[in-house]
C-alpha cells in the first residue's frame, strides 16, 4: 500500500548526495542494486605463537617456585630453583679428594726437588727419579680429573635454577613447591610470541577464504579488522583451520573465544540511508518520487550496513531499481 507521508529529513540530502543520490527531486538518480558483502559468523580462539614449558634440567625438590599462573615473564627469568641434595655431598666429596691429592703432590714435588739434587750430588740414580717424575704427573692427573668432577657437579647445582624459555605470559604451573620433580618434567607452561586468531571454518565455505581478506573482529572495544593471513591445507573433522592477524589482540585470556565475521563473497542488494527511513506506527517508510510528488512507500529495512563510511539500510521488499528517493516535504 503507497500513501502521502511528508516528514522533513533534516539529513537524508547529505547521505544521498554522498552516495549520488541528490536530495532534491530535481536532482535525484534512480535507485540501483549495489554489491554487498556476505558474511559468515564463526568463533575464533585466541592462540599465542608459541607456547614453551619451563621443563626441569635437574631432578630434585623443587624448593623455590617464583610464579603463578597470569604472571608476565620475561626471558632468562629465575622462575624457581630445584635441590638435588646428593650433589651437595658429591661436592664435598670432591672436595676431600682434591685436598688429599694437593697434599700427595705437594709432598711429590719436594721430593722430586730433593731427587734432582741428590742426582746432582752423584748419590741418586736417574731411575729413582723418573719414578719421582711420574710419581708428580700422576697426581696431577688426578687433581685434574677431580676438578673437571667438580665443575660438572657444580654445573648440576646451577641446572636447579629454573628459568623462563620466553618472554610472555604463565598459563599453567602444574607443580607446587615442595614437589619432587623430574629432569624434562614441565613446571610451568609460557605463552609468548604474541597471539593471533584460530579459526574453525566448515569446509564449504572453505572456496570463499582468500589470503589476505579483511576480517571483522568483534572485540570488547568495538568491532575491529584483521586480516587472514594463512589458510592450512589439511581438513579435520570437516573444517578447514585458519589464522587471523589483528593488531593489539590482548593475550590476558587465551583460548578465548571471540567472534568473527567471515566475507563469502558478493550480492546484490537496494540500499537507502539510513535517514531516509521513517519510521509511523510500527511501519517503515520510504518516500519516494511519484507521478503526482512525494509518496512515503512502506518497506521492509533488512541488514544496517555501512558502505564507505556512510550508514546504509539494506531495504528488503517496497523498492523496486528504478525508483528516486527524494526529500519528504515539511509538514
């Protein structure tokens, strides 16, 4: 049904006049379908790059643990410490036997310097005294492997201070303090690199992903852009896994879900400014140019879109491509 409907449109002239449709009658173009995009809704999940655990190089009781989980880290941190109580009495073990071996050399050595003077002296024999020499090379031998002993237990020692693999944050620490844990065995688990979008696409949207597509992203700041930056091969589960690269994505909560809107291509579609919608008991209305003047048609509005920055209004049924939107008269 088509009625006069006169209601001044204090802005629907600029809208049509950006979109060139002039708000004047005199001046007004036919309406004609424009392409729109269309767009699927799915979940993404918050991933970060790289997720490293904090893995235990000594087994022991872990007597010093530094974090929790949501701590932010940063790399080579000391995150916990681990004892390994056996390294300590191996150290002074070592010690014992480095000081005993001292005190044989030292002994060797001044006997060998009294050797040397003796076979100077003509009362020594050159026998006795390489077996003097040997003596001292033998026992420095000795001191040389308890050293080296030393120094991989102490590096055993310094393997218990437990440090962060990346800068980033905690997700997990599966452990508590007090824990006796293993060499290899995972104490807390990093989140680091930065973090992007999984997505979860069914397969037969699969042929509308394009590399490199804009992606809305609705965030609890608004909605935002990314872009698609990498679609993987493999179908599981018939769906294709795809990831989406949005600036400033935060990684407070990852494995969050956060909606995304996918473009599956193109159509056709009537669509008016916002303002040239008038809304009278519960009816839409348009006003369009008719053989006598002005008429407000009523519509049925469908999605709001937003078209080079403009507000636009996707009109479902009640305009037909030909019609001329004008400015509805005052009252």
């Amino acid at each position: 049904m088509t009625q006069t409907f006169p209601r001044p449109l204090l802005t629907l002239g600029l809208c049509l006049t950006l979109w060139g449709l002039p708000g004047l009658p005199g001046q007004a173009e036919a309406l004609q379908p424009v392409s729109v995009t269309e767009w699927k809704a799915v979940y993404g999940q918050v991933e970060p790059r790289d997720r490293l655990p904090a893995r235990a190089r000594l087994g022991g009781t872990l007597v010093e643990l530094g974090v929790v989980e949501g701590d932010l880290v940063t790399s080579g941190q000391v995150i916990g410490r681990i004892v390994d109580d056996k390294l300590a009495f191996q150290m002074t073990a070592l010690d014992a036997q480095q000081g005993a071996i001292r005190a044989q050399l030292s002994n060797a050595k001044a006997e060998l310097a009294r050797g040397e003077s003796l076979l100077k002296q003509g009362v020594a024999t050159a026998q006795g005294l390489d077996a003097l020499r040997t003596r001292v090379q033998v026992l420095e031998g000795q001191l040389a492997a308890l050293t080296a002993q030393a120094e991989v237990v102490a590096q055993q020692i310094k393997d218990g201070t437990l440090l962060a693999p990346a800068s980033g944050r905690v997700l997990d620490v599966p452990v508590s303090k007090g824990a006796v844990v293993m060499p290899g065995e995972a104490v807390a688990m990093i989140a680091g690199g930065g973090t992007f979008l999984r997505l979860q696409v069914p397969e037969r949207h699969a042929g509308a992903l394009h590399q490199g597509d804009p992606i809305e992203i609705e965030t609890a700041t608004g909605t935002q852009t990314g872009t698609l930056s990498r679609i993987y091969p493999l179908i599981q589960a018939g769906r294709v896994q795809a990831d989406v690269e949005l600036q400033g994505l935060s990684d407070a909560f990852v494995d969050a879900r956060v909606l995304v809107r996918l473009p599956m291509g193109q159509r056709q579609a009537l669509v008016v400014p916002a303002a040239a919608i008038q809304t009278r008991a519960g009816l839409d209305f348009v006003t369009v140019q008719g053989a006598s003047g002005p008429l407000a048609r009523a519509v049925v509005p469908g999605e709001n879109l937003v078209i080079q920055g403009a507000p636009m209004v996707e009109i479902l049924s009640g305009l037909e491509p030909g019609d001329v939107l004008v400015e509805a008269s005052h009252d």
